[in-house]
C-alpha cells in the first residue's frame, strides 16, 4: 500500500470511503478523509504556496470540489493500473451537486 510521509495509508479502506461519499453522499465519510488527510495537504499547501492561510483554503476547496464531484467516481475494480486516472471522468456540469460537512 502506498505510505505517504505523514505515515497515512492509502488503501482499501479509503477507497471504501470515497465509494460511500460517491454512493449516498456520506458526511461521516467526508469528513474521515478530511481528517485523514488535511494536515498532509496543509503542509504540501504551504510548501508551494509559502502562506498558511492560502494553504488552508486551498485544501478546503479541493474538499469541496472533491465532494461536489464524489458522484462521478467509478469505484468498480480496474484491470489496469494506468486506467485508474479515468475513474474520475470530467464532466462539464461539475458532478453531482454534492455537499460537504461543514
């Protein structure tokens, strides 16, 4: 499974989260991720970035965008690594009108 530098597996059961937040639009599963993940994307935010706060809102609105699109999210097994990047189709609506937890 892929580690990222905080130490936060990437695996089955995030992807299990995404499958749910795609499915039902599942608050407690959005805002899992989000925890799972924040501090990391902060940090890589602030990196690039070299402000906090816009690092912050960065991360927020790729959560927001995320949950917006969850709809869109093909969770069905693929046969071939490289083909993973196209279970996220764009579509010119933006997705299912989704929400996130505040």
């Amino acid at each position: 499974m892929p580690r990222s530098d905080s130490g936060a597996r990437t695996g089955p059961h995030e992807i299990g989260l995404i499958a749910k937040i795609a499915a039902k639009n599942d608050d407690d599963a959005a805002r899992r991720l989000y925890r799972k993940y924040r501090m990391e994307l902060s940090r890589l935010g602030f990196h690039i970035l070299r402000d906090q706060g816009l690092a912050e809102e960065m991360v927020q609105e790729t959560f927001i965008k995320f949950c917006q699109r969850a709809g869109s999210y093909d969770a069905s097994p693929e046969p071939s690594p490289s083909r993973r990047a196209a279970r996220w189709p764009r579509r010119p609506d933006g997705g299912r009108n989704g929400h996130c937890p505040g």
